[in-house]
C-alpha cells in the first residue's frame, strides 16, 4: 500500500510517498482501508519534530480519517470488517491503510460521506467539548471566534450558532470572513485592518465577549481578553501564530474572567463517555443540517506536503482533504 512517509524529522519538503507493506491489527486494534483523511494545523509541526508528541520513525501524518474496516485484532468488539467508520488514530492516515486503537474508531455518521466523515472528528469534537465543557457557553451568550476561517475556527461557528450563540467571526481577510458569513457568524472583524478589542466592545454595545475561542495566540490573545464581559471566559485552544502569549493575570481578577486550557485528545481519555455524548451530539446536529464540515480542497497523498505549507502561510480556509486513492 502506498503511504506518505516522515522519516526524519525536518522539512516539509522531505515527505514522499512510499509503498510499505500492508499493517495487520494486534490485540483492540483494528485496521482501516482509508477513503479520506484531512489535514490539520499539528501534522504539519508534527513532521517537523515541532509538536508535543513525537512519534518514533518512520510514521505518517494524518490525525483523523473516514473509511472501511479491512480487518479486527483479537479482543475487539462491536467493530467487524466491512464497517464504514470515522478514526483518530493520531497520525497514520496519510495512507491507503492505517492501523487504529478500536477505542478510536466509531461508526460514519448516518448520511455522510467519507470526506465529511475524515473532517468531522477533531475539528468539531474539539469545538463542542471547548465551548459545552470548558466554556458552559449559553443561549444568548456572545461568543468571538479567532482565526475563524481555519479548521477549528469554522466549526466553532457552527457549534457555536448550534448552541445558540451570537457569534463573532475574526480571521485575516475579506475572502476568510465571507466564509464565516456563510456558516452564519452573526459579525465579522478583519483583526488585520482593525483593532480587535475596540471592534468587539463596539459590536457588544460596550458590555464584551461572554467566550473567546482562541486558536491562533500571539497578540490577539490579549486584545480579546481585555474585549471579555464580567465572568468572561477565554479558551485556549492553540497557537496557530507559533505565539504563546504572556497575560498579567490583573486581567482576569478585574472582570472574574476565566482562562480554561482545551486539550480534547486527552480529555476523550479522562471522559470517553461524555465524548460518546459529544459525538452523538454532533451526528444529531449534522442529520438536522446544523453543521457540516467545508471541505475546500481534495487531494493526491502526493498533494499533502504542499498543502501543510499552505497551512503554515495561513493560505487554507475550513478543511484539506486528503484521498489516498487518487493520482
Ligand atoms: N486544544 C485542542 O484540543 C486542539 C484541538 C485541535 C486543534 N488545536 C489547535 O488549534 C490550532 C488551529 O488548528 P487548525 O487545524 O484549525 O489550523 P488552521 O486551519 O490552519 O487554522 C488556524 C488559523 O490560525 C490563523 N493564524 C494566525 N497566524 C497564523 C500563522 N502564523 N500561521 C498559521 N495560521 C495562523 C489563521 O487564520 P487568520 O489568517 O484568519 O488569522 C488560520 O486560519 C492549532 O494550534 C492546533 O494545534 C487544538
């Protein structure tokens, strides 16, 4: 089977596409023959050696995927070859097939394709456990969004108006929040052009943010802190502008503001369940026609190094989607 390889950590450019032999699944662990996968913000730090984790080598990128079980491990249950599923294996999914924990695989939504489906995990389960969870974000309440146009950005709208919140959409160009308009942000700030806080008092008649979900960092972080209401709340999801700000904690004691750390992987470890809600959730969400992932582009395994650099230049808007069949 074909694969795109990391086998030394450094530039993008060094990925290629290999043909490796076919895993076979030990004990829980199960194996799927990939349909789609989709990109995301860490495979591309992952391959660097810039991320948290780092897997031993060689190994794939591609953190979450849709597909077909090929072939079920000792001791797995409730998953049989032939199903049609969703995973996030983590990394792996750059490739035909991809061995994964059977805690991480779950049934394909009913009614979505193998494209929406490898778009749908971690983006949106990251989204809803932030602002359900970490956030308690409330009907009515008014929540900003930053870099909105990206993977996490455009699901937190969408959760976000799900939910029923007023929803401000920030990102970096006019095309980026035509998209947001389109998902149903209620506002939108360019946060290049502008200046973020003035621009959120003004659309909140002076009172604020009640949440703030923050995936970029750098600047923007304080400027949206400062734009939060009494007992506002600013969720840290990551640092997309490679900043990790640094906040004097003044800011939080003078409007009982809340900073709350997301980190939704090891959550699901902490709370399978309430991830088992969250996913149920959202699979009712999508059957309502609430939510759907944007899927902007579809591409070649080969395709997959030059779209991680596109990421990187903030050149992608909702989801890449990677189709490991295709030439
Ligand atoms: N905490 C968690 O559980 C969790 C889960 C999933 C993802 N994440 C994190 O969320 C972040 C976003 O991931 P994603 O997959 O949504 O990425 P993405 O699609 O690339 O979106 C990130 C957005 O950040 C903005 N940005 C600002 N400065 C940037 C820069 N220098 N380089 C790149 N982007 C920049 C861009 O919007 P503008 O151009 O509009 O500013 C971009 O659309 C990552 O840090 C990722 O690790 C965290």
């Amino acid at each position: 089977m074909q694969a795109l390889l990391c086998r030394e950590y450094g530039p993008i450019e060094r990925l290629r596409v290999e043909e490796v032999p076919s895993p076979r699944p030990g004990p829980n662990e199960v194996v799927v023959e990939v349909r789609a996968s989709s990109l995301n913000f860490p495979d591309a730090l992952l391959v660097q050696g810039l991320y948290q984790v780092k897997p031993p080598l060689p190994f794939s990128p591609g953190m979450e995927l849709a597909g077909i079980v090929k072939e079920v491990g000792a001791g797995v249950r409730g998953i049989e070859a032939g199903d049609r599923v969703i995973a996030s294996p983590g990394r792996g999914g750059f490739a035909q097939e991809c061995l994964v924990a059977a805690d991480r695989v779950m049934p394909l939504p009913a009614g979505m394709d193998f494209e929406t489906g490898s778009a749908f995990v971690l983006t949106y389960c990251t989204s809803l456990h932030a602002l359900k969870d970490c956030g308690h974000l409330q009907p009515g309440e008014t929540l900003v969004v930053l870099g909105a146009a990206g993977g996490v950005g455009t699901s937190a709208i969408e959760v976000g108006k799900a939910m029923g919140a007023k929803v401000i959409a920030a990102a970096s160009s006019e095309e980026k929040l035509a998209l947001c308009k389109k998902l149903g942000a209620d506002d939108t700030i360019d946060y290049e052009k502008a200046d973020l806080r003035q621009r959120i008092l003004d659309l909140t008649s002076g009172k604020g943010a009640d949440v703030v979900y923050d995936p970029v960092g750098g600047a923007q972080t304080e400027a949206a802190l400062r734009a939060t209401a009494w007992r506002g709340r600013l969720l840290v999801i990551g640092f997309a502008s490679g900043v990790i700000p640094q906040l004097k904690l003044n800011l939080a004691l003078l409007k009982e503001r809340s900073l709350v750390g997301v980190y939704w992987g090891d959550w699901t470890q902490h709370d399978p369940q309430g991830q088992r809600r969250n996913i149920e959730q959202l699979a009712a969400w999508f059957a309502e026609g609430r939510i759907k992932p944007v899927v902007s582009e579809r591409l070649s395994l080969a395709e997959a190094p030059a779209a991680m650099m596109r990421m990187l230049q903030r050149k992608v808007m909702g989801k890449v989607v990677v189709l490991p069949a295709a030439t």
